[in-house]
C-alpha cells in the first residue's frame, strides 16, 4: 500500500499489487515529497524522480522517526500502533486507511 498527497490537496492510497504505472506518470510531472520514501520508491518502476526526502533534514537524530519528528516539531502523537498491520488483505479496515 503507497500512500501519496499531492500539492493540491488531494490524498490517494494505492494498492501497490495492482499496475502503478498511472501513478507513477503522475508523479513523473511533480515533485516527490515524503518522509522515509526510499522503500516505497523501490516498488515502483524507474523513472527519473525529483524526490525531497524530509527525513534528511533532521540531522539531529541518526534515522530519526516521523512519530519522532511530529513530536518534537508540531508537539503531536502519531499513534503507529497499525503500521506493522498486514496491508496485503483485502479490502483494508478503516481504521488502516485513516492510519495511511
């Protein structure tokens, strides 16, 4: 499952077994934000990204974590209690798709 919000708002979760090709022309024309992105990049097919990976603008911390950076930049919790959830099955719970 790939999570994507684009600029205008807009936010899609992405079952990642299907064909991600309209996804991946899509972001061909803009700019990739996110956070730890490295992973989900590898599961799509090769392009030339302009990715900005905001995990490394926190050099204070080693690796830090998002639940880390949220904390400590915006003074919330990020509950990541279902990120380990089994995101293969079918259809996902709401509970999944409010976490993505």
């Amino acid at each position: 499952t790939i999570q994507v919000a684009l600029d205008d708002g807009r936010v899609f979760v992405v079952d990642g077994t299907l064909n991600l090709d309209p996804l991946v022309d899509a972001l061909s024309a803009r700019r990739v934000l996110g956070y730890g992105v490295g992973e989900d990049l590898k599961r799509l097919p090769r392009r030339d990204w302009s990715v900005d990976d905001l995990q490394r603008r926190f050099p204070r911390h080693k690796a830090p974590s998002l639940q880390r950076v949220v904390a400590e930049v915006l003074g919330e919790y990020v509950d990541k209690a279902l990120q380990r959830s089994d995101w293969d099955s079918r259809p996902l719970s709401s509970e999944q798709l409010r976490y993505a």
